[in-house]
C-alpha cells in the first residue's frame, strides 16, 4: 500500500473495504440510495428500470424506451450521481431535497443549452 495510514474503509458502512465501485453500488446505503431513485423513476416515467450499475453508474439505457422518457431518466440518474458525488466522503447519503435540487440544477442547465443552441 501506498499510504499504509490510509483508512480503507468504506466511509459509509464502516463495516467492508471502500473500493471504488463498493461505495457506488456494493454498499448497503448505496444500495439502498440507487433503489430508492429507482422507485423514483418508476413513479415519473411508469418505466421499472432493471436494477444494474451500467444503468445506474454509467446511464446505459436500452433503446426500447420513448426518447422523452429516456432523456427524462438519464437526467434524473445525471442528477442523482451528481448529489451522490458531492457526499462522496461523508457517512450520510444524498438527502430528498439535494437529490430534488440536483435534478432541477440539471434541467435549468439543459433549458440554457436549448437556448444557447436555438
């Protein structure tokens, strides 16, 4: 190990060794937080989205969705990575309100681009 006072573990849990994809998708509260947005979605878009870090972590929908409702996710997954990001290193998780903000801070952003382009 490179730092050997470097603390390796999970900053959330506490409990097992914090990889990178441990504290995005492998920990318990992470688990929990990506569920929770996923139930989000499936409550805006009526879309139960399959439960995979690719389409979470990465936002690799499949072709098969309208592409309102495609935008519509891959903005609210945007936001969330985003909120999730900026508590990287705390022991809470993204709380409603930040998630909400983020989301909104998104499509302001995309309605300023919409402007820009037209």
């Amino acid at each position: 190990n490179m730092y050997p006072n470097l603390n390796l573990t999970c900053w959330k849990y506490k409990q097992a060794r914090g990889t990178f994809f441990h504290t995005w998708w492998l920990c318990p509260k992470s688990k929990k937080y990506w569920k929770k947005i996923r139930i989000w979605i499936k409550e805006i878009t009526n879309i139960q989205l399959e439960f995979k870090a690719e389409i979470f972590l990465l936002g690799m929908l499949k072709s098969e969705y309208p592409k309102e409702m495609k935008y519509l996710i891959l903005h609210i997954i945007t936001a969330a990575r985003i909120a999730l990001a900026q508590c990287w290193k705390g022991d809470q998780m993204p709380t409603n309100n930040l998630i909400i903000q983020k989301v909104l801070d998104c499509a302001e952003m995309d309605l300023l681009t919409q402007n820009l382009r037209d």
